[in-house]
C-alpha cells in the first residue's frame, strides 16, 4: 500500500539551528534524508508534491529540486505518471552503500580523534543497543547503530565526510526493512558493536579498524544473501500462479 507520508512533517522546526536554511531546496532535502535515517518514512511511502508543499511551506518547484538531489543519492525514486516514492534498495545499492563505508569508518577509526567524550558517547549507544537487544526491540537496535556508525565517522572531524554519511545512513534505514523478516539482523552485531568501543577505549586502532571492515563484510554478506533469498521467493511464486 502507498503511503502519504507528509503528515509527520507538520512540525519540522525551522528555527535557530536551521532558520539560515530554511525553505531550501538543500534544507528540504536534509529533513527528508533526515526523517528517512530516523525510520519515520519507509521504503514505498508516496512522497506528496501538495501535502509537503504545505507542510514545509515551500513552492513546488523547491520542492522538485530537493527531490532530484535525493533521487540522485538513490533514496528517493520517480515514477513517471505516479508520483515520487521511498526507495527500495536492491543489491546494487547495498554493494555501494558498503563500499562507501568500507573507505570511511575503518580509516576514521584507524586515524580520527578519540576523546573521553567521544567514548562516553558510544559507550552510551552500545549500552542502549544492549538494552534494545536484551527487550527484543528491533527499530531501538537500528537507531542506536545508526547512532553509532554516525559517531565513529564523526571521528574525523570531517563535516563533508559527516554530510556523506548521512546520506549513507539514509539509504542503509531504507536497506534494513529488506531484513524484516529476519529480526535477529541487528542483535549479533551488538557484540561487535561493543568490541569495536572496546578497541578504541584501549587505544588498538589497528584491531579496530580491521575488525570494522570485517563487521562490514559480514552484514554486506548477509544482506545480498537475504535480499536474493527474497528474489527466489518472489520467482517462486510468480511461477506458481
């Protein structure tokens, strides 16, 4: 089912922290990307050009704009004669959405700056993913490993390297709703999650960062593995019909 999915936009703040860029085609498609990262719109839900014209108070031409931005980071796609829509990434995004990380946050680990707040920080996140894990809470376990991929690139001080990781981050939320149906994705990686602050704590870098790319390569893994379980289904039962 397509869902509108403006309404939870009705009170986006546009004010001190984003009054300079408010009304914008970037600062539209930052709180969409936003809102994306953050699970409130899911992969499939219509993006509508009226109610979020009005919901943000933009014209429909700024509105177009912060689209073709999103559409050319695959988190949105256009369907002629149909509208805008979440995206769905398939195979293809998932090997450049890990590209992309597998040059980031193992160096970021490697080289960033690790102060005792930074620590504190991701201590804070990965005790809250435990606390997800340990009640079975699936969306709580993806916000706080977004939360902590966010801070491990955070390490470079980089803000253009922080913006492409937003990006990232957006179109991985979109990739977690492929592993629906396999609830326990996020809960073996908490482990690997800790072990990773671990490292950094005690100042091995080195292990940090080759077991970062590890960790990478092992979700890489199991998400084209689930994704073409799921393309086998579905040829399955179209030739059962």
């Amino acid at each position: 089912m397509v869902l509108e999915a403006a309404a939870e936009l009705d009170n986006e703040p546009t004010g001190s922290g984003s009054a300079e860029h408010a009304h914008t085609a970037a600062w539209i498609a930052t709180v969409l990307r936003g809102r994306i990262a953050a699970g409130e719109l899911t992969p499939g839900s219509k993006l509508s050009e009226q109610s979020l014209s009005t919901a943000l108070g933009v014209s429909r031409n700024t509105l177009r704009e912060a689209f073709s931005t999103l559409a050319g980071e695959s988190i949105v796609t256009r369907i002629p004669n149909r509208g805008v829509f979440v995206a769905s990434p398939g195979a293809e995004e998932v090997r450049e959405i890990y590209r992309v990380r597998r040059m980031i946050e193992p160096a970021a680990a490697l080289w960033g700056e690790v102060t005792p707040e930074v620590l504190e920080n991701m201590g804070a996140i990965v005790r809250r993913a435990q606390a997800a894990r340990d009640a079975g809470s699936v969306p709580d376990m993806a916000d706080a490993n977004q939360a902590l991929h966010s801070a491990v690139v955070g390490l470079t001080g980089s803000e253009s390297l922080r913006t492409l990781m937003d990006r990232v981050l957006a179109e991985m939320r979109l990739v977690f709703y492929a592993m629906a149906s396999a609830p326990d994705f996020h809960s073996h990686y908490v482990d690997r999650n800790v072990q990773l602050v671990e490292r950094l704590r005690a100042g091995q870098r080195d292990e940090a960062a080759a077991g970062l790319r590890a960790y990478l390569d092992s979700a890489e893994a199991e998400l084209l593995g689930h994704l073409a379980d799921e393309a086998s289904q579905d040829v399955t039962s179209q030739g059962t019909r």
